[in-house]
C-alpha cells in the first residue's frame, strides 16, 4: 500500500530497518521483516504500513496523503496528543486540532530485532516550539513492536516540576475490503453521538456500515473485534489506558470534502481508536502514563 510513494533507500539501520526518503525528502522508516512489513514517517512518528506475512494490509493509508512535513497525514495511525478534537478555550486560540504531536518530527530511538519482531522507538520532548502551545515539559515516546501482531505503546512522562493534563487517541485507520462486509463488536454499550449534538445513546450489539459514523464509544470492552468477511479475517483491537473507543467513517460527503482522500476511499477503511476523550489523565511529575493498542 505504499509502493505509489516511490522511496529510495537512505542507509540501512538494522537487518530488517531502512532509512528512506521521497523525491521531497520526507524521511521515513520501513521495515521489511520475515514476519511482518511496516513503514513510520518521522513527521508524527506517523505509522503508515503494518502488514503481517501472508495477510492483507491492516493499516490504511489514503492514495492521496499528503507528505510534507507539516499537515497531518491522511490514514495510518496518527497521535492525537495533548488534546484530543478542539483544544480547550483555555489553552488559547488558533492552536492545531488534535495537538500537535501528530505534525511535530520526532527523534528515532531504538531499534531491536530478533526472529521473531522488530521494536522501535521514537521521541518527541517538549521545546521553545511546543511550549508557545502547550506550557508543559515531557517526554512522549512511541514503541512499536512489529512482529505477526502490531502494537503500538504511547508513554507520557512528566518531565516538568507541576502535574499535567492531556487527552490523545491513537487514531488508527483500519483497511476493510468494503463496508457492507465489516462488522465490529465489543465496542460497549453506550456511546456520544458527534454527529447528532453529541447525544448520549444506547449501542446496538453490533455495528455495521452504512452511512457515516463519528462515535464515541464510552465503556468500551479491552477486545474490539472487527470480521471482515471480504477478507475472510477478524481483527482483534485490545488497548490499555484508555477510556473510549472512537468509531469513525466519513462515508459519501465526508470523502468528497477531503483533498486528502479518494472519493471513494471512505470503501477501504474504518477508524477504531483507542483514546482519552472523558476525563484528562492527570500525569504528577517524574510519573508516566500508557496508552496502547494490539492489533491481532
């Protein structure tokens, strides 16, 4: 799903893990590992690729995203951090949706490999940059285990003298063969609606697609389960240290009004996100706190 992007090879970091670029010269990270694929931007620590040996891609990524270091890149896994939506009134005005750790570069950090996976790690800590949106100091890391499963670790750690807030999603976009095909279960059984003035409802035992969605599921189960019988597959999506599970598809109109996205793209993908969305995660100096997803 990435071959459109045309990358050259920049210098190797592992066995399995090459530095490339595109005619741009946005860098990413690939992995080309007997067990699996996967391909990160270092704009956002952004995965754009997760496929595991002899399986179809799980990771969707628009054929029209844009790379170019500074908007959010359509599909994948972006990191909605330190807000998740519209900032609080409070933070100020004019500041980015969904934070801005998603349009931040971050520093690559370790890479380890075996037979059996590829772990990888990124950084993004605070600066004069982030701090004119945000007053705090941290360290955010991402650690991905690459391997026939795909986890994704999200570690905020307060760096600064005074306690911290944040909400995030890793909001990731799944690949489906076509929504009348897909059906997710054990997302919980109420959720707020965003596209009907975030009322509060009760949820069907199953959800499947046929218009757009923008839910907020708010007593999620650990295990979202999506079958997909196009692909003759089920997905399990089992997160830690979050309090929602969002569902997303923004269906005919919502893919029409992207520059970013297919007409049509809204038939290949589905968002389920692991994510703080209810009450902020309070994070006292020197501690930290997990968000993570598994795909399986």
């Amino acid at each position: 799903m990435i071959d459109h992007l045309n990358l050259t090879s920049k210098r190797d970091l592992s066995p399995s893990v090459q530095l490339m670029s595109d005619e741009k010269g946005v860098e990413f990270v690939k992995v080309q590992h007997p067990k699996a694929q996967a391909c990160f931007t270092l704009h956002g620590a952004h995965l754009i690729h997760f496929q595991a040996q002899d399986q179809a891609p799980a990771i969707w990524l628009s054929k029209t995203a844009i790379f170019d270091n500074k908007k959010a890149i359509r599909g994948g896994v972006p990191i909605c951090w330190p807000w998740f939506g519209a900032p609080a009134p409070s933070l100020g005005e004019g500041l980015p949706s969904h934070g801005f750790a998603r349009n931040s570069l971050w520093q690559l950090g370790d890479i380890k490999e075996d037979e059996q996976q590829v772990v990888i790690s990124f950084t993004l800590t605070d600066s004069p940059a982030t701090h004119s949106l945000w007053p705090h100091q941290f360290e955010l890391t991402l650690t991905a285990i690459i391997s026939d499963t795909l986890q994704l670790s999200l570690i905020t750690k307060n760096t600064g003298s005074q306690p911290l807030q944040y909400l995030a999603a890793l909001h990731t976009y799944l690949n489906i063969s076509a929504p009348e095909q897909v059906e997710v279960t054990g997302l919980g059984p109420t959720y707020i609606d965003s596209l009907d003035n975030k009322a509060i409802k009760n949820a069907a035992a199953n959800l499947t697609l046929s218009g757009p969605v923008d839910s907020l599921y708010i007593e999620p189960t650990n295990i979202v389960k999506l079958a997909d019988s196009g692909l003759a597959r089920e997905l399990n999506i089992t997160s830690q240290g979050h309090d929602t599970i969002v569902a997303w598809t923004p269906w005919v109109e919502g893919a029409k009004s992207m520059g970013d996205m297919p007409d049509d793209g809204y038939q290949t993908m589905v968002c389920l996100e692991a994510a703080i969305t209810g009450n902020a995660v309070t994070v006292a100096p020197g501690e930290s706190h997990l968000l993570s997803t598994t795909i399986s």
